[in-house]
C-alpha cells in the first residue's frame, strides 16, 4: 500500500498539535446536498459524500491535529447538538463549509459558532465564499476568514500558524478579516501530486457512514471518490473547475486510484457500488483504459459509475465494463446545437447520439443530465431537448434548471445582461430547498424554466415503455437495480406525481 505524502514537513511535528473541527453545517432541517455541483434538497433523495470537507480533514489529521468532522446534514444533527459538540470539543480552528444557496444560514451559523467559542479561528471554505469573500465577510464581520479555492494544503499552514502563535498573513489561499480589514493573501499554487493526497477511503471510514448517504444512480450504499481536480474544457456553467480549481487539471495515478478501491472493499464491505464524481473522468480515453487495466488486474469487483463526456471511446467503455463499471453519467445539456455551442459545452448533438450508441453496445447504463435555461433558449429549443432525451433512452435523467453561480462565466453574463431576476441567493432553491431558477429570458421567464423541467420528467419517466423497462429489469436484479429504484422512487414519487400546473402551451412551454 502506498504511503501517503501530503504535508509530510516540518510542521507535522507531533509538537505542533491543535483541536480543528471541519463542519458541514446544518440547513433548512432537511438533507441539504452542500456538496452536490448544484446544491439542494433533491428529489430522488441524493446525499453527496462530503469530499472536499474529507480532504481539508485528512490534511489536517496527517499534519498530526486532532479533528473533529461533523456532517450535519447527512447525520441529522440540528444547529443546538452541533453547538454543543462543538463547545465540548473547544476546536482552535473551525472549517464551515458553504453554498450559494444556503450562503445567509451558513455565514449564521459561523457567526454564532464564533459567538460561542470566542478563541475559536473560524474559516469559511467551499465555491460560493470563494467567488465572493470580501462580500461574506462583510456580511459576517466577526468571522476571520476565508480559504479561497482548494484549501487542503491552506488548512495545514494555518493549523500550524495558529498553534505557533504566528501570524497568517504570510499564507497564501487566504481572504482574511483583519481588525475589520479585508487582506488578500494571494492565490495558493495548486497541488499537482494529487497521489500524495489522503486516501478519502481511510478519512471517510474514520468519520462517516455510508448508509448516510445516497446517490440515486448508484446502487445502496456507494461511496464518492474523485480521481482527478479540474478541467480542460470551458463550459461557462460549471462552478467547480472555475472557481475550486481554477481550471488547472491534474490527476491521479491509475495505481493510486485502484489502490483506493481496494481500501473501499476492506473499510466498507457492505458498499454495493463506488461513484467516481470527477468533473470529467473521461478527458483522456488513454487514462480510462489505463484505471480500467489496473482494476481488472486486482480482479476488482465492486460496481462503480464515473462522470464522462460523449466524446468517450468505444474501447474505453469496454474495458470500463470489464473492469466493473456499471453506469456512466454523461452531461448532454441540450438539443440545439446552438445553445451547447452558446455554453461552450464542445460536443454536438451528433457526438451525443454516437454516444448512447456506444455505451448500448458496451453494455453501459447511461444517466443523463439535460439543462434548461442556457443562453439563446426559447420553447423550441427546450422541446428540442426533451425529443433528444427520448431518442437518447438513457437508463435515467434528470431535467435541471439553470444555476448561474457567482464565480463563472455564465453567471457573470447573465448579471450583465440583466437576466438574473435577483442576487437574493437564497432564491437559488425553493421554500422547500428544491432547485430553483432565478434567470429570466426572452419569451421565457424563470418559473416556466422549473415548470419545463418537472414536465419533462414526468414525460420522461411516466411514458409506459419507460415503466415496463423498469419494471423487468427490477425483477430481474431485484437486490440491486430493484432496491436502487424503489428507495429512489420512494423519495421521488411525490415530487413526479406532484400537480405543477403546467399544460401545453402555458408560458410558451411545451
């Protein structure tokens, strides 16, 4: 087994020792999905393993600091408890991790965090206190600071910092408040030896319990692992590669991500599938092959699904296949050409039937992400989009309103354009934490973009042929795709059943 490497310096010293807690905090009592790309409650009941909080707390704990990790929403741990965990654990630092839409609840809690435990240090961390620091700590005077993008490596030099009585303005990947002063440290470099990284298989069986969690295209339980940060592609949606990353892609090795895998059958025995939740798993085919290789070679048998693009090679889905892939999640966006050009997606509508084409003859289930909302949408395009998902067939799908989310381009066109109905982010969800939209286009405003989708999956999901498809093929792997399907429908039939008031033709939608 492979040694881990990160942070091995000198302020791993057993000499240089503090109490951190690294918090996902609580929000709308409901399971809030913090690490989703888009954040929310979800229909289907999906609960993202919190990676990005794994990572900060292995880097933490392999530079030798005692951590206390709370995922408040995946354990239903209410803001009281969590305060009192917190007080009795009496933390040096305390990492709350945030999001756009619960951005005012989260800048709430770490304010009464920093109320309660007065000489605790309190850094912000996650994409939305990224883009927008100085605002959210303006909005939250008492917090000390922000850790801007990646902060694995920025966790590390400020434990050591604050257990050595120095000073932090000297540590770069830093928005802090000082004595109401807002200082910018400068960018961190970003970390490129991603295989000197914490195993998450080691963090999360330390800390947290698969049964938590859920991923309605997996297979119950999974767990979440990424094997590479970045991307080389310019979607102008997508928030994680511009704002985390910054758009600087690396990898890990085909070895070090097999190992992973092998550490997840002897920590979870119970797991029934592993979800690979890069960007892209798919940028380099060459790289697939290589993984899918590795893990054939170790005779690996746990399911996995990853997030691919369509430009995904039939070979490589093969070996995928015998390697044990189960599914691939692949982001079709649209059907117009026009607006998957318009987002600079890099597909084409061609590429994406190929696609399908492909994974039906790998043997490869196909989840499938459609957008609504993009720059240049009209009815049309939108009913364009719906006749592609019905060509498409993918095993399952999911209709998503757009999200504009400050720190990437589209969001920053959209503000200038005029097209963002409010900046209130709570609005990014509903009352209820559902995805929301707050974009407004021409001849189509936002409520007839979340009508259009809740349309769309019923059409989607209650066509007969769709139905009987399900039907057979939860009878024929009852303990795997069936119980997949019904705790997900369990959760979701209210949401599909649900009356939303849409006819032919309301709003101009289809």
């Amino acid at each position: 087994m492979g040694k881990n490497r990160f942070g091995n310096s000198g302020q791993n010293s057993r000499d240089n020792i503090m109490k951190a807690a690294v918090i996902n905090p609580p929000f709308m009592n409901g399971r809030f999905s913090r690490t989703s790309r888009s954040p929310a409650i979800n229909k289907s009941g999906t609960q993202y393993w919190p990676f990005w909080l794994a990572y900060g707390t292995g880097a933490l704990e392999a530079a030798g600091h005692n951590v206390l990790f709370l995922d408040c929403p995946a354990e239903g741990i209410n803001e009281r408890n969590m305060l009192r965990m917190l007080v009795e654990f009496s933390p040096g630092l305390t990492v709350v991790d945030t999001s756009t839409p619960s951005i005012y609840s989260d800048l709430r809690i770490a304010s009464m965090i920093k109320k309660y435990l007065p000489h605790t240090f309190v850094l912000l961390v996650g994409t939305h206190v990224s883009a927008l620091p100085a605002q959210c700590l303006k909005l939250a005077p008492s917090l000390d600071g922000v850790a801007v993008g990646e902060y694995d490596a920025t966790l590390i030099e400020v434990a050591g910092k604050l257990d050595g009585g120095g000073g932090l303005a000297d540590v770069p990947g830093l928005y802090l408040n000082s004595g109401g002063e807002l200082v910018d440290t400068g960018p961190r470099e970003m970390i490129d030896d991603l295989d000197s990284l914490p195993f998450l298989a080691d963090i999360y069986s330390r800390h947290l319990t698969p049964e938590n969690y859920f991923f309605a295209a997996a297979r119950f339980p999974s767990v979440m692992t990424i094997t590479s940060r970045g991307c080389p592609y310019r979607c102008s949606f997508c928030v994680w590669p511009q704002v985390m990353h910054r758009e600087s892609y690396r990898i890990r090795s085909a070895t070090h991500v097999a190992e992973e895998f092998e550490l997840f059958r002897d920590h979870f025995p119970r797991i029934q599938e592993i979800v690979i939740e890069d960007d892209t798993f798919s940028i380099d085919n060459k790289r697939v092959e290589d993984i899918s290789e590795v893990l054939i070679r170790n005779a690996n048998r746990i399911p996995w699904t990853a997030n691919v693009r369509a430009n995904l090679s039939l070979e490589a889905m093969r070996k995928m296949k015998a390697a044990g892939c189960r599914m691939i999640i692949v982001g079709y966006e649209s059907g117009s050409q026009d607006i998957l050009n318009a987002v600079n997606k890099g597909t084409t509508v061609e590429q994406n039937m190929e696609f399908a084409e492909r994974a039906g003859k790998a043997g490869l289930l196909v989840h499938g992400c459609f957008m609504a909302g993009n720059p240049g949408e009209t009815p049309e395009t939108l009913e364009e989009t719906f006749q592609m998902s019905l060509k498409l067939s993918p095993d399952t799908a999911q209709f998503f309103p757009i999200m504009a989310y400050p720190g990437t381009r589209l969001y920053d066109q959209y503000r200038k354009e005029g097209k963002l109905r409010t900046e209130n982010y709570s609005r990014w969800v509903t009352e209820e934490g559902l995805h929301n939209c707050v974009v407004d286009l021409p001849g189509l405003q936002s409520e007839a973009i979340v009508q259009w989708c809740n349309y769309a999956r019923q059409r989607f999901y209650l066509r007969p042929g769709y139905l009987l498809y399900k039907i057979i093929q939860s009878l024929s792997h009852p303990f795997t795709e069936g119980r997949r399907t019904l705790r997900a429908f369990g959760t979701f039939r209210r949401h599909l059943f649900r009356k939303n008031g849409v006819s032919d033709g309301e709003d101009g939608v289809k």
